[in-house]
C-alpha cells in the first residue's frame, strides 16, 4: 500500500515538472489582492500606426499600487513585453498619482482602479488579415498593512485590419478618458528658486492663475530630490502660485525639477528650471495647515513611546497570538517554581530583542543599498513564508499529539526541548518578531516611520523600543511574583490545553499558506 502512495505521488511530481509552464492569459487575472487585464482603444490595428493599450488594475478594497515614483517606500508597477517582430511598445502613460501617507512618509500611487495606456507601434509590413498575440509580464507590488509582490502574465489577440479600426465599444472611451487625464506638458509654465524655506517652484499659466488655488500639490519624477513627507507650503498669487519644498538631505538646488504639478484636481506636467520668480506668481494666502508628525525636539522621545505602546499592542495580533499563548501555557507548566518561570521570562525578552535588532539592522542595511523596503520585508519572500507555514503546522501537529518532540510544553523544536525551557524560550521569542513583522499594531506606523528617515543610531533606538512594548506583557507576568501565583497548578487540563492551543497555529499556518499562494500562485 505505501508502495503504490509513493509512486503515485512520484507520478503526480512528475507530470508537475514536465508539464509546461502557463502561458499569458487573454483577459482578466486575478493576483491576489487586484485583478489585471490588458485591454485595446480599437478592434485591430492598422499597418504603420498604433494601437492604444492599456493595463487595467482593478485593486482591492484597502490595497494599492503605485506611481511611476512610490515616494518614500515601494516599487511601481513594471512591464516587460514580448512582442513579434517589428511591433514596439511605448512608454506607460501613468495616471495621476494620489498620496498614500503612513505615518510620516508620504508614498504615491493608486487605490480602486487605474487604466495605464501604452502605445504599441505597428510596423507598416504587417499584412492586413494577420492575428497576433501580444503578450506582457506585469509585475506589481501591492500594499496594505503589508506588502506582496504580484504579477500576471497577459496577452491580447489584435488583428491587422486594411483601414482604420473601429473603436471599442467598451474600453475605446475609457483609454481615451485615461489619455485626457494624464498630466500633459506646456500647459504651466515653472521656474525654481532655494532660499531658507527650501525650493521654491513658481508656477504660472492659464490653469493656476487667479489667486484661488485652494489645494497644490507636487509629486516629482526623481526619487531623491524633495523631502516627501515633509508639508509643501503654498503661496497664491494673481498669476499663479509659489509651492516651498523642502529638499532631500544633502540637496542644494537641483539643475531641473520635473514632475506633476497637481491644483485643485488638475494636474500638469512641469520642469521647473532656476530662474527669477515671476512677479504675480506669489502674494496673499495662508500656509495650508501642517500636519501632525513627530518631528521637532521631542521627537525621538515620542517615537520611543509609540513604540513601546504599539508593540505592547501588537501582542494581540492575529500572527502573533496563537504563538504567545503557547508559550504562555508553558510558563503555567511551572506552577509555582519562580526561578524557572523568571528564566524563561528573561530568555524570552532576550530572544525578542536580539531578533527585532537583528531585522532592523538588516532592512536598514538593505536600504542604504538604495532598495524600497519596509518593515516585514522579510515575509515577502515566498521560501521565507513556506518554512514559517510548515513550522506553524508541525507545532500544531506537535500539539495535537500526532507526535512528541521532548517531554513537555517548555519549548519547541527537539534541540530546544533537549536542552530545557530557557533555549526554547529564546527561541520563541525570536518566532514570534518573525511572525508578528507583517502585522501592523496601532502607534507602530508613525514611530517606524520616523525612525526610518532618521540615522542609524536612532531608528535602532526606536526598534529597541518596540521590541521592549513586545516582550513587556510576557516577561512582567514571568517576573512578577502575584501573578506567578496565581497560575493554575500542572495537571490533567494542560494537556486538553495544549490540544485546543493546536487550533491557533493551524490557523496561522493558513494564513501563511494564502500569503504563499498570493505570491508564488496556487
């Protein structure tokens, strides 16, 4: 009988791995978390013109992509085209932005659904009569509380027709509209200008003057030239408006500034280059009002206490819960031996301190190699997420009683329980940051991201911090003599305990699995 299940699990292996990979799909694909599809302006294409593209992203509700500039984190959508010979595809035509702040950073991109035109160039010896298939890898990273890298593989049938295509029913006027709002040049016309404030981009044109913008905003096309988080204050004049930037650190004045210049809904294309301000492009008008973040003196010390408090609450979340509450049956396990429960407690802080360190350091050096990543970057690589699923399903097994790795609920992990309660601790200390860096508590995002745009030295203090919040609520009841003696003695219930504490980490495992099928597909 195990002879016949080994070679039939063999057989399905092997026709997994000869079978040949999935070819781009011709209509929507869902990823995960948005829906893609590749639609045309028209029904064909004519031999030496064009035919109008665009990639349509139809995004889950609490998710979003991003702009050609992500702003301070993240990665815009990309595109990689396989077409036949002679066929060229053009640049993406991106929407206009919105702004996506987390805490105090400021990323730019796009919620609900976005159509992104590109031009795809027919070449004038395709015969009139001929289908082909236009194929394009699209690879998006999509965000919430965390981040998942996605991608489809699409395709779109277009017939080579003899005279003009007619337009499309369906998507003809909604690429048309997507053309029509996308930011355009020479419509506003910008000169740059440093002084104490920071940049000043003077902007002047039919669409800004009139001194009664209410709302102006600029997103730039280079990544590291302006402070994105920081407030861009607005002057109204009779001819246009003055935006104050602050520049990037280590930014003087730049040789040009290009980007969007987005007023009151409108949007323009500008490249702001140094000059002499235009004289009605400033005057009366109070500084929209600034934002609340942690910068200033105090900041560090608010950020060291955001900290603490979001990870503190972050031992509620659902990834982290169904591992404390093991190690929390655990601490019961030693009814009232205090020495033991305080080692363990010790152990466990030290466990979660060195790994949330740890973390930092490595996503503070990737980084400064100049990456876009963020906190719980580490579960954006799928063989990371398929290890912690099938660990979170064999510590469920484990205590379901399938089988036994060492002789009581101390630790998990054979060499863990061999050695005692305090190794296992440590151990579990460092799953549990493993496991809780996706999961975003409340107070957590304006303290990371802080410490995110400050040096070294301090955003570790301020790690350190939420690593201190994290431990606190387990190594203060390991500590703390009232509460040690108010646990249960051991008996008979810790092991109808341990069996229902299965349940959570089957549950965990789960989750992961999704994560794991949203990125490497079911």
């Amino acid at each position: 009988m195990l002879k016949r299940l080994l070679a039939g699990l063999a057989a399905l292996v092997a026709l997994g791995v000869m079978s040949p990979p999935a070819s781009a799909v011709a209509g929507p694909v869902r990823t995960g978390n948005l829906t893609a599809e590749l639609v045309a302006a028209t029904q064909g294409a004519r031999a030496g013109g064009e035919v109008q593209l665009a990639l349509r992203q139809a995004i889950d509700k609490g998710w979003h992509t991003y702009w050609r500039n992500s702003g301070d984190s993240g990665a815009p959508t990309e595109l990689i085209w396989t077409l036949p010979a002679g066929w060229t595809a053009g640049e993406i035509v991106w929407a206009p932005p919105s702004r996506k702040p987390i805490g105090p950073l400021m990323n730019y991109g796009y919620s609900g659904e976005v159509l992104l035109p590109v031009a795809v160039r027919v070449p004038d010896s395709a015969p009139a009569g001929q289908t082909v298939t236009l194929r394009v890898k699209a690879a998006f990273l999509v965000c919430s509380d965390i981040c998942i890298p996605e991608d489809a593989d699409l395709s779109l049938d277009v017939k080579v027709v003899a005279g003009d295509p007619a337009p499309d029913a369906t998507w003809g006027p909604r690429i048309q509209a997507a053309l029509d709002a996308a930011p355009r040049p020479g419509q506003v016309q910008a000169v740059l200008n440093s002084g104490p404030a920071g940049l000043k981009i003077a902007a002047t044109g039919p669409g800004v003057s009139g001194g009664a913008a209410r709302d102006a905003y600029f997103f730039p096309y280079a990544p590291a030239v302006i402070d994105h988080a920081a407030p861009q204050t607005l002057d109204r004049g009779p001819e246009g408006l003055t935006l104050t930037v602050k520049p990037a650190p280590g930014v003087s004045t730049p040789a040009s500034l290009k980007g969007v210049l987005a007023v009151d809904g409108r949007v323009y294309e500008i490249e702001a280059v140094p000059g002499a301000a235009p004289a009605g492009a400033s005057g009366l008008g109070p500084p929209p009002p600034q934002p609340v973040s942690l910068d200033g003196a105090g900041g560090l010390a608010g950020a060291l206490l955001f900290a603490f408090l979001g990870g503190v609450i972050l031992n509620l979340m659902p990834c982290v819960f169904p591992v404390l509450a093991m190690k929390a049956a655990s601490l019961a396990g030693h009814g009232h031996d205090r020495a033991a429960a305080r080692a363990q407690g010790l152990a466990f802080l030290a466990g979660v301190m060195a790994t949330f360190l740890g973390l930092a350091a490595l996503l503070l050096a990737v980084r400064a190699g100049g990456a876009a990543v963020g906190w719980g970057f580490q579960l954006q690589s799928p063989p990371m997420v398929a290890g912690l699923a099938l660990l979170m399903l064999t510590v469920g097994l484990n205590l379901s009683g399938l089988f036994e790795i060492g002789a009581s609920l101390q630790g998990f992990g054979s060499g863990a329980a061999a050695r005692g309660g305090t190794l296992g601790a440590f151990l579990t200390g460092a799953l549990a940051v493993v496991v809780a860096a996706p999961c975003t508590a409340p107070f957590m995002a304006p303290a990371l991201g802080w410490a995110m745009t400050q040096p070294a030295a301090l955003s570790l203090a301020v790690f350190a911090g939420l690593g201190l919040g994290f431990a606190a609520p387990f190594t203060l009841a390991a500590l703390a003599p009232g509460v040690l003696s108010r646990l249960p003695r051991p008996g008979p219930w810790m092991d109808t305990f341990r069996k229902v504490l299965a349940f959570p980490m089957y549950g965990a495992a789960a989750w992961l699995a999704w994560v794991l099928a949203v990125q490497a597909g079911p």
